[in-house]
C-alpha cells in the first residue's frame, strides 16, 4: 500500500549557501562537520487532539533541541508533515498550522545540531513509503555506525535525502525481507549500533524502541485511553498524561488499538543509561530512573560540598544549569546561597550558538552580575560542567568586575575529557578544556582563585549508587572515563569522520 504525504510547512532553509570556513573549520553547504543530534521525541496514539498535544509535549522538551521541530501524523487515511525550523511555540501554536496535522495520532521531534547550516531536509520526523505503508521515525541518540552503513547503501544504489544518521534506518526497513513492519524496524535496529530512542509512526501503531543499554531515555504515559511515549516525563506532566514506567533499555514497546505489546528483540543486557542526563540534559523535574533529576543535582552540590570545601562568604550558581548543585552546596557548607547572577531569559542557551565569536557573546548577553551579593566578597560559583570552558572564564571575569574579593570555582561533575558520541554535543577533544590541560592549567585559564571538580564516584553517590562498578558500569560515563559502552565503528578508520561533511565523506 502506498500513502499520500502532504509537507505544506516544508521549506528549503540556507540550501543554497556555499561552504564556510569558521576557526579554522570547514562547514559545507551539506550540512554538520558530524554526525550530531541531540534531540527529544514524543507521541501520542489516538487522541482526538494529537498533534496539539504533540506539539505540548515538545514545548516541554524544547531544553533537548531549540534549531528546529516537526510533527507528523495519521489521519486514517493520509499522512501529514510539518517540519519547521525554529522554536516550537514560534511554529507549532497557530491553529491553522495544527489543522493542517489532522488524525488521531502524531509524533514529533525536537532537533539540536551544532554547527554547520541547518537543513530542513534533515529536520525530523523522517518519513518514508515503504511496501507495508508509510513510515515516520523521529530519534533522540546518534548511531556510531551511520556512515559505514550509509556508505554500504550508497554504493548498492540507495539514494539518500538527507545528512541525518537516521535515515540509515528507514533504509534497513526498507530492505529488510520481513513481513510485518515491527520486525522490519526490529531488523533494522539489530544492523546499527550507538544510541537511540526512537517513536515510530505507521497507519495503525506508534511504536517506541530504546537502543540495547537504553543510553537516552524514553517513558511511556497514558492520557485517558492514549498512549504517549517521550523523552522525558516532564512533557508527561504539561499534557497531564500519568506516568507509566520507562521503556526498557533493548525494548520495542508497540502501541495499536489493542493495547501496548513490548518485545525484546535482543540479548538481555544491564542497562546503562547516560549520566549526563542527570547532569545537565533532562529539565529538572523530569524523573529519570526513579528520582527527580532536581534532587539529584541538588544532592551533587552536597556531595561537592564535602569532597572541595571553599572557606567563601556566598555561594552564587551560575543559572540556570548551577542553581540546584549551588543549592546543595549552600545546605552542606552553611554559607548563603545568593542569585548573585542574573540570566537574561529570552537568550537561547549558550551552547546553542554555532560558532565560538557568538558564543563569547552568548554569555555576555546572557548574564549580569547582581553587584549587591557580590562585592566584598568571597564568591563559590558552581556551574554543572565545563566543556570548552568559555562561560567559566567569562563568568569569572564578570563576578571580579563587580567586585568579588575572590573567586572559587566549583563544578558538579567531573573534567569532561572525552567527547560524546551518543548524542550530546561535546566537541572533539581539542576543544574540550579538562582534555588539554590539567586542574592547574584549568584554573589559571578561568583565573578562578581555586577550581574543583566533583569526582565520578561522587557523581554515583549522588544518584544513589554507593560507587562506580569497574567491571560493570552503572551508567554510561565516557564523557568522565572514555569508557564507551559500544562499538565506534565511523571512528574507527584511519581518519575518522566526525570534521568531514557526510556527503564530502562518501564522495
Ligand atoms: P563551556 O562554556 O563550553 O565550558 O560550556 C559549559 C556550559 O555549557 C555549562 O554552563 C553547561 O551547563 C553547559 N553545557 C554543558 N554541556 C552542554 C551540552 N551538551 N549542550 C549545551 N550546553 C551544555
């Protein structure tokens, strides 16, 4: 069977644009220098206002990927796409717009990439027709061996559309000699490796499936007799949907009329979920694994507290990433917590910003200082982790011209020194900080008067594990131990990928 797909927000953003060379980086017309998302999914299966919902749902997780989103849904007989760059709220709350996106069921994606220009070609849902019916995927992780299996189907003839590591799957499905298409999807997800928490549409199931250690996160909801799957239980709460349990790491859960069937189409495994979510990616009141992410930030500032003790007279967090950890720190060590910072709220996150000029510029146009708390005084600044180091450095600075006497720094997780390949934007280790120098050198970088950072049993503890298990991790936490919980095939050849444009690379 075919299906008709309608794409009236589809439109062509920045295609035209030649190659840009920033900081020394060459950034193609195709697209990222890598494979990178970063992103949050969600759906709903039958409910008469999906796609209001869905958009809801992805306001609520707009934190997980601010570049672009889209819905996709069903309507029993069509399928309907609008993808649009930008925030949700911006694109996804006109009626006419959620008109267009009729049926009872829909999905959608929030999309966060880094650098590079932005396409609406790989803006999610992906949607293919395949000989089972129309097919619409929206992923939060990122495949380690995208590119080798691109590759593969480039060179058996495939024709790919878009520089997403997603596509390869819809590919897979596509050839996969099943019948049924869950046991396509199934086939599929066995060829690939790396992370994934996927919410698939078809004309009659929503399915969810999380990669085989369940490295980003997936919960299933119910609202009245809907079902939801997303990324985090905060879109849970905007649509007041119940939360049910998470999908497990390696299950493909499979939504239809009848209910909720879940397979386990692999080896049963540990899970080992990422722990960077706890640290800085799931919105606080998300609950991850059981626990609010809040509490645990909070108990991480604890934990700091007693393992790098500042003699200071303010504990001021750098907002809005630092507030809980500052809160920790502040009830351990019995020095006052002070908003010594204030954050211009309508400045998108620092990160978020492509290039290193304009994220400079980020953090001055995001923070002020709040000169009443901070002159005179000794100030601890906690942040929850230092990446390149550019919004420690300035903050530093910030928090000396208003005054401070001095200036410790404290960071609640450990040195990042690896970069991530499962999703989170962590850039190659040459632009990591804690990857080229040690504490010292850190600490004359941010021209702190003393820099600490919690340590990886300290970030355990704080999730309530007594202590990492060598053998066995609890957590993926190769950002902290370059221990990386599975095969990186792209990586693996001689000149790795991750600085070539995926169509420069296949040729
Ligand atoms: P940097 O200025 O490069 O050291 O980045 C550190 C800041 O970015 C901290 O305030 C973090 O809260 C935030 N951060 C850490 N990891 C990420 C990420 N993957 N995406 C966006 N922001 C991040």
């Amino acid at each position: 069977m075919t299906q008709a797909m309608t794409e009236a927000g589809d439109t062509l953003f920045n295609e035209a644009r030649g190659g840009i060379t920033i900081d020394g980086l060459t950034f193609t017309r195709y697209g990222d220098d890598r494979l990178r998302e970063e992103c949050g999914v969600f759906g709903i299966f039958n409910h008469q206002d999906a796609a209001a919902i869905t958009a809801l749902g992805l306001h609520a997780l707009q934190h997980r990927g601010q570049e672009a989103s889209g819905i996709v849904s069903y309507d029993g007989r069509k399928f309907h796409s609008e993808r649009r760059m930008g925030l949700v709220g911006d694109n996804f709350s006109k009626a006419r717009v959620l008109e267009r996106l009729k049926g009872r069921m829909a999905i959608g994606h929030n999309r966060y990439s880094t650098t590079g220009d932005p396409l609406i070609r790989n803006v999610q849902p992906l949607f293919c027709d395949i000989d089972t019916g129309g097919f619409a995927v929206a992923h939060n992780g990122n495949l380690t061996n995208a590119l080798t299996i691109r590759r593969e189907l480039i060179s058996s003839g495939a024709i790919c559309h878009s520089t997403s590591d997603t596509e390869v799957i819809l590919h897979l499905l596509s050839r996969s000699k099943k019948r049924r298409t869950v046991e396509r999807l199934i086939d599929a997800i066995r060829q690939v490796e790396g992370s994934y928490a996927l919410v698939c549409l078809t004309n009659d199931m929503m399915i969810g499936a999380r990669d085989p250690i369940g490295i980003r996160p997936l919960v299933i909801g119910r609202l009245g007799p809907s079902y939801v799957l997303a990324s985090e239980t905060c879109a849970l709460d905007i649509v007041g949907a119940e939360f049910v349990r998470e999908v497990e790491n390696g299950e493909v859960v499979v939504i239809t009329d009848d209910g909720l069937e879940s397979h386990r189409p692999f080896p049963k495994r540990a899970a080992r979920p990422c722990i960077f979510e706890y640290i800085y990616f799931s919105r606080p009141d998300s609950i991850v694994g059981g626990r609010t992410v809040y509490e645990i930030r909070k108990q991480m500032g604890v934990q700091l507290a007693r393992e790098a003790a500042a003699d200071a007279d303010v504990i001021v967090p750098i907002p809005d990433s630092g507030v809980p950890a500052a809160i920790g720190f502040s009830r351990e060590s019995g020095i006052p917590f002070e908003l010594g910072i204030i954050r211009n709220h309508y400045v998108g996150r620092t990160f978020i910003e492509p290039e290193q000029r304009i994220r400079q510029l980020g953090v001055k146009l995001k923070h002020s200082a709040n000169s009443s708390v901070i002159r005179g005084n000794r100030v601890v600044l906690i942040d929850d982790s230092v990446v390149r180091g550019t919004t420690s450095k300035k903050i530093v600075q910030l928090i000396r011209d208003a005054g401070a006497k001095e200036v410790h720094m404290r960071i609640s997780s450990p040195p990042i020194t690896h970069p991530d390949f499962y999703g989170i934007d962590t850039p190659s280790k040459r632009d990591l900080l804690a990857a080229n120098m040690d504490l010292e050198g850190m600490r004359a970088f941010m021209e702190a008067d003393s820099l600490a950072f919690l340590s990886v049993n300290g970030i355990y503890r704080s999730i309530g594990v007594d202590a990492r298990d060598d053998r066995n991790p609890q957590f993926t936490d190769h950002c902290f131990t370059g221990d990386y919980p599975t095969e990186l095939t792209d990586q693996s050849g001689e000149s790795p990928p991750r600085q070539l444009s995926l169509l420069a690379e296949v040729g």
